[in-house]
C-alpha cells in the first residue's frame, strides 16, 4: 500500500511538472525573445509604460528559470513554489483590473489565444493546483548551485536578447495609439502602414488604387487624411483601398512631417522604419516588401 501511494505520488509530481514546464518554458522563451515586443502587450494590460519593459524581462526571466528548475526532482519545490506565487500575482492583478481589461487579449503563449473572463481565471486557477501537486509531491530542495546556475545563464541570455532587440530598435518612437471609430488603436505592436492622403488628390487616388491590389498579410494599414475628413469614407470606398481611418492628424504631423500627399510612414513595433515619397514606378510596393509589409 506504501509503495503503491509512493508510486502515485512520485506520477503525480511528474506529470503536473511536466505541464506546468510546458506552459511556462514556451511562455518564458517567447518573452525572452522579444522582450521589447512583451513590454507593448503588458502596456495594454494597463503595465505602466515606465514599467513594462523591466516587467517583461523579470517575468521572462522568472517564467524560464521556475520551468527549469520545476523539471528537476532536486530544485522542483522551488520552482512550484515560484510558479504558484506567479500565478496569485496574475489572478490577483486581473482580479482587480477585471472591469477595464475583461475581453483584452491576454495572450502569453503565441497559439495559446486568450482573453480576460471567466475562462481566464478557470485555466490558472488549474495551474495554480498543479503548481501545487508538484510542490506537495517533491522532496525539499536543495540544490543551490544548481539553482543559482540556472537564473544566471538565463539572466546573461535575457540581457543579450535585450541588447539585441534595442539595437534594432531605432527610428522615431511613434504615439502609442491614434483614434479610429471611437476606439484607440495601438500604434506599437508590429507593422504598420501610415498612409497621408488627400481625398480630392488625384494621384493619391492612384496611389491607393494600386495598394489595393497588394496583400498586406498582418500589417495594418491606416489612412490619414490631410484634408477634408468627411470624404475619406467614400475615397476608400471608391479606389477599393482597405483602411482604418484616423482624424489625428496634428499629432502625426507633429511627430511624422511630410512636404506632400500622398505620403506614408512604415512603422515597426512603433518604430519609424521608413517614410515614402514615391508612389510610381513600382513604388511604394518595392519598399513595402523589402520591409516586409506585403506577402
């Protein structure tokens, strides 16, 4: 009977380990890849901006290192333990923050797509019970250099990846959002096209006639008019142009300045990559696929 309790302990411990490693190496390494890209997705989980990139490497750090040290049966306690007060801190903080962020995409893991509500709290909440089935069926840890190693290796990694992220973080830093619909649009997550036109400007309407024939794939594409607002609706409509509408014209201005229409700005992860002049001779659809704005 001992030995068959044991057995289903020690199974026990395994496979909660085994899933929670899962989740929170995948978790973690994303992070640590791209922490610049992780401090814009906590920016929208109401992060403060000064805080959101230092919270996106201690997590990237953290998630990476809890998921080691939970894998091995000498450090598996510790790394339970720090998985678990994780996911409090989570469930606490969306708890708290339920009202404005419910239905946000909350989504920590690339092909894992959530959002805030009650499936939210439902699937931590699992986590947080295998959490503690690991803690409860491992042995008291002991291996402190073990542990040690393992944070700093994975410090070193998260500087380097950080290093590399903001040296190719370079341009004019964009504003965090504009205005489309009533709704603001965040202009700091991946690529974006800023496109100035004039709706009564005959070579912006040609311009926007050939850019509709383009595949734009994931990048989002959005119009600012320079003149005459109104009309913007039907100049979409009319040259089968594909965008969001914005009326925040003076504060792009102010940041992105442009001699004449038609005019763009290519953007990545708020980032200025670009700004277009030409719209002829195979232009802007050269640079647009250079950067990786068209398929």
């Amino acid at each position: 009977m001992n030995d068959s309790m044991a057995q289903w302990k020690k199974s026990l411990g395994w496979i909660s380990a085994v899933l929670l490693a899962a989740v929170f190496l995948t978790s973690g390494l994303w992070k640590l890849l791209d922490p610049q890209a992780t401090a814009v997705h906590m920016a929208q989980a109401k992060v403060p901006d000064s805080l959101s990139l230092p919270a996106a490497v201690f997590f990237a750090i953290t998630e990476t290192a809890a998921a080691l040290l939970i894998l091995a049966p000498r450090t598996r306690r510790w790394g339970a333990l720090i998985i678990g007060t994780m996911l409090v801190a989570f469930l606490g903080y969306f708890a708290l923050n339920y009202n404005s962020l419910r239905g946000a995409d909350c989504s920590c893991i690339p092909w894992l797509k959530r959002v805030v509500g009650p499936e939210f709290f439902l699937g931590d909440g699992f986590l947080l019970a295998l959490a503690f089935a690991a803690g409860w069926t491992a042995r008291r840890s002991e291996a402190w250099g073990m542990a040690a190693a393992v944070i700093v290796a994975i410090t070193v990694l998260a500087g380097v990846s950080y290093g590399v992220g903001e040296s190719r973080q370079t341009g004019t830093l964009a504003p965090a959002t504009v205005m489309v619909d009533g709704r603001a649009i965040s202009l700091r997550e991946g690529k974006v096209f800023l496109f100035y036109f004039d709706p009564a400007c005959m070579h912006c309407f040609e311009s926007a006639q050939q850019m509709s024939h383009l595949h734009w794939g994931a990048t989002r594409v959005i119009g600012v008019p320079v003149n005459q607002f109104r009309y913007a609706a039907q100049f979409m409509q009319d040259t089968g142009f594909r965008m969001a509408i914005t009326p925040d014209l003076p504060q792009l201005k102010e940041v992105f300045p442009f001699a004449g229409v038609p005019a763009a700005v290519i953007l990545e992860n708020g980032r200025e990559k670009a700004s277009l002049t030409r719209f002829k001779d195979g232009e802007p659809a050269a640079s647009l696929k250079q950067f990786g704005l068209i398929e």
